[in-house]
C-alpha cells in the first residue's frame, strides 16, 4: 500500500515535493502502468495541504506524460503512453511494411527505370538509414561503475541501439564533449535514485530524461524470505528524503513487523553501528560497494534494488524508440 508523506518544515516546495515522492514510487515499481491515484482533494485533506498544492504536482507530472488527469474521472498513470521525441517516424497503417515498398518499385519500374537501377537506389537507402542509425545513441548514467557498465549492456542489445555508459559524476563533463560532435544523443536514462541529480546536471542541455525502474530480483527476495524475519535488519542508503518510501517498500516486500535499523551512509558513526549490531544488512545501489568495504565478512550483504523491472524496459523502448 502507497503511503503518502511530505515535510512541511522542509524549505522545497510542497508541490515539488510530492512530485518528487509520485516519481520515486514510479521509478521504484510502487506506481505502475494504469495505477490509480487519489483524487486531487482527497490525497490534499490526507496530506493537510491545499487542495492546489496537489493540483500543481499532478500536472507537472502530467506534462511529463507519467499521469494522466480527467476532469470528472479517475487520475491514472500513464507510464506505457510517454511523449518522448521519437527516433523514427512510425509506419503508415495502410499497407504492411514489404507491399508498401512493392508498390513504389512497381511505379518506380513503370517510369522506364530498370530492376538494377531499383536495386542500386534500395542499397543506397539501407546504407543511409544504417549510417544514420549507428549516430544515433543514449546515455545511461549512474554513481556504481559495475551497476554503470551491466545496466548499459543490458540497454544495447534490448534497444539494439549504442548506449554509452557514463558515471554520474562524469555527466556534466560528457554532456560539454557531445555538443561538439556529430552523433545524435537521443536520451539519458537513469534510474530513480538519481533523476534530481540527473535533472540538475543536465541543467539547460536540451535532452530527454528517462527512468529506469529498478526493484528486487526474485532471488534476493528467495533468500530474504527465508531469512528468520525476528532477525534485527539494518538498511543504508543514500538519499534521507526517502527513508518513509524505501522502509513501506521493504516493509512490504518482507514484512510489516521488520525490525529494521535505517541510517544514510553519510551518518559514518550509525552505519558501523549497524553494521556491527545487525544480522542482515540492506543497502540501495549507490552506497552498495562503499557499504560493502566496511561490512564485517560474514556479514550478508543484499543490494534490495538489484534488477531491472522488465515492464520499465518495455516503457523505456516504447518511449525512446517509439516501439510496442
């Protein structure tokens, strides 16, 4: 179950705030295709804030083409429907791909040209279209090397597409080397953990920013479930603004009764607190290598966001490619 929370003593704007908390639940799997969300004034009285306060936040994610807000009806994410530029212009419907090209070589021929000539122009095309293709290429951007260089293998040959695999903080550096060069950079991808800082380091550099979902693999869950759940739990991870979000879906992934030790990594002196006192630890993918240089050895150690959700991946060709 979707809680919802904002921090009113917090100098970011209520509005940003909870957008910030909608995409989170998005980018993390707890928002999914066709999910409803509360009404506008409803979710505004179980918050405490104006109803506009709300409002705002909605529409700027509907801007994104993440929600979708009727008049009148029900408020639903959108996440198979985005309005991300496309790469290619999607076929006309009136005829199947072969017979279209059939026709126009039969009207081509009819002018006088010859079967050769036909042929000639068809390979210059092919040519020209792979030429353009192989320009073509996305960023995936994350803090982990490892996470970094899988994730971006994983995009190649799912989009069949050039992904160039770039640390975070390498972004803004990388971003001033493209302008100069004549390949097309068609999006950024990033996963939740990292959107904001994402967004901030593209800052005026006109490109499409994407999310990858990253949740736990049934593995991980396979091995946590048969973990006694009366064993004391420690969780680190980075970002303090989404203890409330990462400790419902580990509550809910496990247990609503996990006795759950939670710190960001920062906090040097509660991590090795944890970490000594804990019998299982849980980390989220930035901090996971650091984390897991401090560990005592026969620590278990579980990254609880370690695989792409396949539903994210069909989302992110259907946006970036334009393909269903």
């Amino acid at each position: 179950m979707i809680k919802w929370h904002i921090d009113k003593e917090n100098k970011i704007p209520l509005y940003l705030q909870l957008k910030d908390l909608i995409k989170n639940y998005i980018s993390t799997g707890a928002i999914q295709d066709n999910t409803v969300l509360p009404g506008v004034n409803s979710l505004a009285k179980e918050l405490k804030v104006n109803f506009e306060t709300v409002r705002k936040a909605y529409k700027e994610i509907e801007k994104e083409g993440l929600i979708s807000m009727k008049r009148g009806k029900r408020t639903y994410a959108t996440l198979l429907k985005g309005t991300a530029p496309k790469i290619k212009a999607p076929i006309p419907v009136e005829s199947e791909p072969a017979e279209s090209l059939k026709t126009a070589i039969k009207k081509f021929i009819k002018t006088g040209r010859s079967i050769e000539d036909a042929r000639k122009i068809i390979d210059q095309i092919l040519l020209d279209v792979s030429a353009e293709k192989s320009k073509q290429f996305i960023i995936f951007t994350e803090c982990n090397p490892l996470q970094v260089k899988e994730i971006s293998e994983l995009l190649k040959k799912y989009l069949a597409i050039n992904v160039r695999p770039v640390l975070i903080s390498e972004l803004r550096s990388e971003l001033q080397k493209i302008s100069a060069e004549k390949d097309t950079l068609i999006a950024i991808v990033t996963t939740g953990f990292h959107v904001n800082e994402t967004k901030a380091l593209v800052g005026d550099f006109h490109v499409d920013i994407q999310i990858l979902i990253t949740n736990m693999a049934p593995e991980t869950r396979r091995k946590l479930d048969a973990i006694d759940k009366k064993a004391r739990f420690g969780f680190i991870y980075r970002d303090k603004e989404f203890i409330p979000l990462y400790k419902d879906l580990l509550k809910a992934e496990l247990s609503e009764d996990l006795n759950l030790s939670c710190c960001v990594f920062e906090e040097k002196e509660k991590v090795q607190s944890i970490l000594n006192s804990v019998d299982v630890c849980l980390v989220t993918p930035p901090v996971y290598e650091d984390v897991k240089k401090l560990a005592p050895s026969h620590l278990p150690l579980f990254n609880v966001f370690d695989r792409v959700d396949p539903m994210s991946l069909k989302v992110l060709r259907d946006r970036i490619l334009g393909e269903p």
